[in-house]
C-alpha cells in the first residue's frame, strides 16, 4: 500500500492494447461506510477473464469511510485504489476523478448504496464487450427509491431527450458500463461542472440498455437532497446545451407579441372613445413581463457565472492523496 500527489492533469491516457485489466470499477464514496465493506467482498469474488480493479473515491465524507476505504486497500487481494478528495465535490466529479485512475479496458461506475446487486457488474460488462458497445445504461423494472425522487428522475430524462440529444427511452443511471475510449474522451473535458451523461452523448451514439435488478438501500438514507439534484439537473440544463436561450428568446418574442395586441386593443378602445381598462390589469401586464425579464436575467446570469468559474479555472476536483493496493501497484503480475 502507498500514497501519493495526483492531480486531474495526471489521469493515465494508455492506448487501447495497454489496458492492464479487462474491468474497473468506480465507486463515489460518501457516507458510505457501512456498505462499502460489503460492496468490495461482493466484487472481489467476481471472476472477469483479464482481470479487474476497483477505485474507490472518496468525496471528503463526513463519516469514517476515509478509514474503512484504506483499511479495504490494505487487506485487499485483488487490485483496489482508494482516491481521496481534498473536499465535497459531488458524485459527477467523484466519477470524473475515478476514471482518471481507472486502468480498464471497460469501465463501469455505481453507487456505494448495494442497490445495484455486485453480481449484475459482470453481465453488464459482457453485454457491453460482446456486443461493441461505448456505452451500456441500465434500466429498472421497479425502481426501489422514494416517489418524489422517480419523479424528478423521469422530468431529467425528459429534459435530457431535448437538451443532450439522448436516444429516446433510454434511461440515464449511474450504473453505466463505458468503454475504455469513451471514458478517456470525456477525460478532456475540464470544466467545473461536469456532467458524466451529457459528456457521454457528445462523445458517441453508440449506445446500449440492459434491464437489471434495482434492490431497497441496504444501510443509511440516500445523500440525495433535492438542493444536489437541483443543482445536478443545472449542470445538465446549462452546460450541455443552449436551448435555455433559445427559450429565453422565444419567451421573449411571445411577450412582446402580447404586448403589441394588447397595445393595439388599448388603442382602439381610446379610438372608440371607451375608458381603457386601469390599473389591475397594467399591474398584472407589469408584473408579468418584469417576471420574464427577472428570468432572463437569471438564465444569462447563470451562464455567465459558469464561464467565469470555468475562465478562472475553478477545479473540477482535487485529489488529496491516492491510496493502492499491493495488487493495485503491479498490474501486470495481478491481470
């Protein structure tokens, strides 16, 4: 076991044939530890011809799963790196930070929750492998989380299917198989607010879907407020897409047609020598419109918020030290 310095900058970019292992698996970390020890005995005893190796990401949780990670590391008999961030930056970035330390050949990433069943991660990356894909999205029958959150899931998705180009009915789930090339493109991408699924639908449309089990969470609540997914879902809406301008400006166009037609009633109203309506409905008018301008401006403000964080190079992770296995630091013997 060691630790060392990394930076985003120093993500591995080896070619195709270079691939120690036919499989890693990248799994964000946050208040997680209770299930990881579980995760990584499931996944330990899983057999992929040519190997695999497990990275696990730590994203500063507040728990002892720092300590649990590194104690899993240490005991481990199969290749497994723990990367530990310097603070919260959410899973997308987690994800962005694990793949950069991903040595597979296909990479899959999932939760730390146990709600994706460790025995579904080989025959996902199967389907993947035999049938060429760049990327496999899992789908459930019944997904086993709260109503209000499949809710909002659908609403993404529909958003998704207009604003990143999704292929329709495909579900977007953070069990997803990449190929090793698809996961090193979006690598490229350094921005502050990555968004691993739209990233994807820039780099390919060489894209799968496998059903698989979705199992109730095994420990704990989920660390999904509605304030991350929010803020989840504007990395999507703003990041990947410009149509929120575009519907800024049609919005505007509609009001300004509103106005002219309503100018032109007042118009002919004072033509016919009848009293215009008052005040109650120009306040409403005003309202309205200031409404859509105060919009607007939120919309622009957004963006330009985005690129001036992005122009100043906030960092779309910082890893504080990286932790290996044994297995983990000679590849080669462990494939």
């Amino acid at each position: 076991m060691s630790a060392s310095k990394a930076s985003p900058s120093e993500a591995p970019s080896a070619p195709a044939s270079d691939y120690p292992f036919a499989l890693s698996i990248v799994v964000p970390v946050y208040n997680g530890a209770d299930s990881v020890p579980a995760l990584v005995e499931a996944l330990s005893a899983l057999d992929v011809p040519g190997g695999l190796e497990i990275v696990l990401v730590n994203d500063c949780s507040p728990d002892n799963s720092l300590e649990v990670c590194r104690r899993l590391a240490k005991e481990a008999s199969i290749p497994l790196t723990v990367v530990n961030l310097a603070r919260n930056f959410g899973e997308h970035n987690a994800v962005m930070a694990g793949l950069g330390h991903a040595r597979g050949a296909y990479i899959i990433t999932m939760d730390d929750d146990l709600q994706n069943p460790p025995e579904e991660v080989v025959r996902l990356w199967r389907y993947a492998h035999d049938n060429h894909y760049d990327v496999v999205y899992t789908y459930y029958a019944q997904k086993q989380h709260a109503a209000w959150r499949n809710l909002g899931s659908r609403f993404t998705n529909w958003c998704a299917d207009i604003l990143i180009d999704k292929p329709k009915g495909l579900y977007l789930s953070s069990f997803r198989c990449m190929s090793g090339f698809a996961a090193r493109a979006i690598l490229d991408h350094a921005g502050p607010f990555p968004y691993v699924d739209g990233l994807l639908m820039q780099v390919t449309q060489n894209i799968g879907r496998l059903q698989v089990t979705h199992l109730p969470r095994a420990a704990g609540r989920s660390n999904y407020t509605l304030r991350r997914l929010v803020r989840l879902f504007l990395s999507m809406f703003l990041n990947f897409s410009v149509m929120p301008l575009r519907l800024s400006t049609m919005a505007g166009i509609g009001m300004a047609s509103l106005g002219l037609l309503g100018f032109l009633i007042v118009l002919f109203e004072a033509l016919a020598g009848e009293t215009p309506q008052g005040w109650a409905s120009l306040m409403a008018v005003t309202l309205l419109l200031a409404g859509v301008q105060l919009i607007m401006l939120g919309v622009l403000g957004e963006y330009l918020g985005r690129l001036f964080l992005t122009v100043n190079r906030k960092p779309q992770f910082v890893v504080r030290d990286v932790t290996r296995s044994a297995a983990a630091e000679k590849p080669g013997e462990a494939a």
